[in-house]
C-alpha cells in the first residue's frame, strides 16, 4: 500500500486479492465526516443515498454515526458554542418587582420503625426511625463484597 497526499487529503493505493488496484481511498477530515454523518440524520435522509454521494461505504457512515452518538467524532466548531440573540430596549417606566415570600419546603412525614438484618456468622445491622433509603442501599450492598 502506497500513501501519498494531494490537497491536504491523505490517499492510499490498495491491492486487493488477485493483483486487481481499487481506486484511491481517502481519508477523510473530522470536519468531513462529521457533515457526512449531520446530512444522514436530516429527516427522510437515507444512509445509503448519502454514503453514494460522497463515494463512501455505508458501513463506514454508520461507524461514524456511532462515533458521532458517542460524542468521538469532534464537536463542529459552530456547534460548540450558541450564542442567543440580545435585543436591549430602553425602560420608560422602572418596572416594579413583586417580592414573594418563598414557600415552606414540603416536609415528608417521619417514618418511624425498625428494621433488624442478622447475617448469620457475619453481622447484624438495626436501622430505627427515619433513615435515608440510599444510605440502606449503600450499607448492604458494601455487605454483598
């Protein structure tokens, strides 16, 4: 196999089986696969349609979308950060603010009981009144190990 590069693209020579020489494969840009993958998830898109347009095996395109649904293809740099617009407008009147007194938070009603767990020849754990579920959750799985 033979690379070379032109246009800032990387290419290859590839001999298959038989002596037969496939025409140039190229090595796409992130930039590049990443627009090949964006126009395949448009509506009514189809991957194959897309992959013969730009001369690319459509199994190729779905490695890339994984690869894009994983977050390993790049992020596009206009992606990577929105700005909204601002209009700013001049106030003629100060606009009165309604202070509100904030909302008692809602209190769950305490629990009270008991749980008794004894582990034959290990331990024996009592839990009484209230008690968080993911401490409970925490406590027993740290006896499984």
């Amino acid at each position: 196999m033979e690379w070379r590069c032109r246009d800032d693209v990387w290419m290859a020579d590839v001999e298959v089986s038989g002596g037969l020489v496939s025409g140039p494969r190229r090595c796409r840009s992130a930039v590049e696969r990443r627009r090949i993958v964006e126009e395949t998830l448009e509506a009514g898109a189809s991957v194959a349609r897309v992959a013969l347009k730009y001369g690319v095996n459509a199994n190729q395109v779905f490695q890339w979308r994984r690869l894009h649904r994983d977050g390993k293809l790049g992020v596009a740099a206009e992606q990577a950060i929105k700005l909204l617009p601002v209009n700013i407008t001049e106030e003629t009147e100060p606009r009165k603010r309604e202070l509100r007194k904030p909302e008692p938070p809602e209190v769950e009603p305490t629990r009270c009981g008991a749980i008794h767990i004894e582990l034959p020849g290990k331990v024996r754990i009592s839990l009484e009144g209230s008690v968080d579920p993911g401490v409970v959750r925490a406590v027993l799985k740290s006896l499984r190990s």
